[in-house]
C-alpha cells in the first residue's frame, strides 16, 4: 500500500514537471499551434501525413535491406 502511494506521487511529480516544462517551452508552443492549424486544414494535414508515411516506409525498407545485409555476410 505504501509503495503504490509513493509511485502515485512519483508519477504526478514527474507530469507537474513535464508539464510545467513543456508549457513554457516555446519549441513546443510553436509546435502545439502548428500541429492544431495543420488540423483545421484537411488539405495541410493529408499532405503531411503522405510525407509521413512515405518517410516511414522508406526507413522501413531500409532497416529490412540492412538486416537482409547482415544476415547474408
């Protein structure tokens, strides 16, 4: 009982922090509002999410060309 009370505290400590830092960080300001207009945008956002997505599946495929290399030596 005493060791889930000292995790709940712990746990609250850590995302008042986070939190408090993440709030006065004007990188993730700028971000925060961005990403929220990148939303109200749906032409914005669906071309952000095919850059994304064609980013992801060539990192993808290169891990999977990299382990192909490995596993051939």
């Amino acid at each position: 009982m005493l060791m889930k009370k000292i995790q709940y505290q712990l746990e609250l400590s850590f995302w008042n922090i986070t939190i408090q830092a993440l709030s006065e960080n004007k990188l993730a300001q700028r971000v925060y509002r961005d990403a929220y207009h990148m939303r109200q945008e749906p032409k914005v956002f669906q071309d952000w999410l095919a850059v994304g997505l064609t980013g992801l599946a060539g990192f993808i495929s290169g891990m999977g060309i990299f382990f192909l290399m490995a596993i051939a030596k």
